[in-house]
C-alpha cells in the first residue's frame, strides 16, 4: 500500500478529515498534525471538499524526529518519578 504524509489546511478539514479517514482507511498520526494515509484514501477527502496538502519533507522529518524522541523523554520522566518516589 502507498501512502502519503499530509497536512490539513484548517482545523475544520482536519477534525472532518480525520473523522473521514478514521472511519474508513488506515491511517497515522504523527506529532506536527501530519498524518500518514493510503493514497487511495484521498479521493475521499477530495470528495468532501476537505482541504489538506502534501506534507514538506521537513515537516515529515521533523515529525520523525518528535515521534522518535517520545519513549525516551518518557523514559527520563518515569525515571524522575521513581526518584521521587523513592526519597
């Protein structure tokens, strides 16, 4: 399956264009409101007249990088609460 990474263009494409894509294909959601889905699924934004553009490489990257960074942010901070907790 090819997929793209997008990005809506207000917020109320992307709360209609989530609830849209949620409810009948299989997508990701990245940190950034970037959000992964199948190619064939953007007929159907395109039929609701919802707006969304290609997401730049950048933005793509940089919601990579966000993503990635999460378990081990979470990590230091369950390590936090164990020292806390501990004293």
């Amino acid at each position: 399956m090819q997929t793209i990474h997008i990005k809506f263009l207000t917020p109320d494409d992307r709360i209609r264009g989530f609830y849209e894509l949620a409810t009948r294909a299989r997508i990701g959601s990245l940190p950034g409101e970037v959000y992964q889905v199948p190619l064939d699924a953007l007929p159907k934004l395109d039929g609701q007249h919802i707006g969304y553009r290609r997401a730049t490489d950048t933005e793509v990257k940089d919601s990579h990088d966000s993503s990635a960074a999460l378990p081990q942010r979470r990590a230091a901070d369950r390590e936090g609460e164990v020292r806390r907790h501990r004293r």
